[in-house]
C-alpha cells in the first residue's frame, strides 16, 4: 500500500529531563551511559541489555556519531542516538505484560532522581507533519484542484501502489515509482526521482539542510518553545 513504514506520518517532539544513576557519572565521568538499539520497543542484543541494566540500571544511553564508519563508508559530521529504557524493556510491544512491566520498571518517572528506576522523564513538546515537511502539501495536484493533503493521496496519485505487482493497477506510471525517495543505486531504479527535499542523501549539506527544515517547521508551529543545544555525547 502507499503507506510510510508502520505508518509513520510525523516527527514527535519531546522534552527530556534526565538524572542517571552515580554509576554512569563513576564510569567515565559524564552524563550519558551506553547505548542499546530498540527494535519493536525492544532492548537488543537481549543479553548486553540485561548486563547493562543490572550495571548501571534503566540510565539514558547515547551514541556518537551512528553514520560514521562503518555503518556508512564515509564519515557524516553531528547526529547522535539516545534511548531512553521505558517498561519491560527486554519484550517487544507484543509482550509486555504487566508482571513485566512490574518486574522491569524501567527508568521513567516524574521527577528524575538518579535511582536505578527513575532517570528519566518526558514531557509532550509538540509534532511536525512529515507531508508538510517534504513538501508534499506544497505540490499541486495534476487535476488543478488545490495541493495535495498526504502522502497517500500523493502516492497512489503520482506513483502507483508500489506494492502492487499488477501495472496496469497503477493511476499513473511516472517518475516516482519508488516512493518519496529512489536510491537511484540499480539499474531498475536509475533515472527515477525523488522529492526535491530528499535529494542527495548522506551529503552533509544536503542533510543538514534537512535538519535545519526541521528545526524551523517546528519553530514556525511553536514560536514560544525555545531551541535548545544538542547535549553533549559523552559516553
């Protein structure tokens, strides 16, 4: 279907009030602890995450610098990855019942004080769409009948069901079969298009162009929330 990943159609903003446990600090003398990928709200690998919680509890990890080598093969300057360890944190979102989520509090809570289960608290800092973010909202549709109102409508429009195997199916057989973004990496996809505002990824301008776009559409949408620096990754 012409859907985002999980159905993804915006950018979530919070604000994070954060204490780690001593041990943290006592490790390397900062403020941020190690860092574990969640995958469908799961810590992972299952068995660093167990030794790492029964170490420095449910503390706010960090990573430097994700895109540098060798996840990519060239290094791209700033970004870094947080997690913040919520309830039964071992389990996907399938499985955490409530005698985990007893088991396994996770660090959560009103008021950060550095314990084992308390490091952390989130507070609700507003959303951007990403369809007025990629300009999907700005593009006219073919009919002259306004701007289009979401990727969907864009998608089934402009580039087909790309999950569809039938052709003859597809509204439109233009220059977007792939979706918002083509690789351009194949010979199937050499040619196709992307949105002017995906071009070029893994280009520092070009990405950090796409980061300041960011910054300002949430800035324009709440122009009494302040910007705030990018903390310091130091573990």
């Amino acid at each position: 279907l012409c859907e985002r990943h999980f159905c993804i159609d915006r950018i979530h903003r919070q604000r994070i009030t954060m204490m780690n446990p001593s041990t943290v600090y006592t490790e390397r003398t900062g403020q941020f602890g190690p860092w574990n990928s969640f995958n469908a709200a799961a810590c992972t690998p299952a068995s660093d995450c167990t030794k790492r919680f029964e170490k420095y509890g449910y503390n706010v990890g960090c990573m430097k610098n994700p895109y540098d080598p060798p996840f990519n093969t060239k290094p791209l300057s700033g970004g870094n990855y947080y997690d913040f360890p919520g309830e039964c944190p071992l389990s996907d979102y399938t499985k955490k019942t409530d005698d985990c989520k007893k088991a396994q509090p996770g660090g959560q809570c009103s008021q950060p004080d550095g314990t084992s289960n308390c490091t952390w608290h989130a507070e609700d800092a507003g959303y951007v769409m990403i369809d007025d973010l990629s300009g999907i909202t700005s593009i006219p549709r073919p009919s002259g009948s306004g701007n289009f109102t979401s990727f969907h409508e864009w998608c089934t429009t402009m580039a087909g069901d790309v999950n569809d195997p039938d052709p003859t199916h597809h509204p439109w057989k233009g220059d977007y079969p792939g979706g918002e973004w083509a690789k351009d990496t194949t010979p199937k996809q050499k040619g196709q298009k992307s949105l002017p505002f995906w071009l070029n990824p893994g280009q520092d301008q070009a990405d950090q162009a796409r980061a300041s776009a960011l910054e300002d559409l949430f800035a324009a949408k709440y122009p009494d929330s302040p910007r705030l620096p990018e903390p310091v990754c130091d573990w």
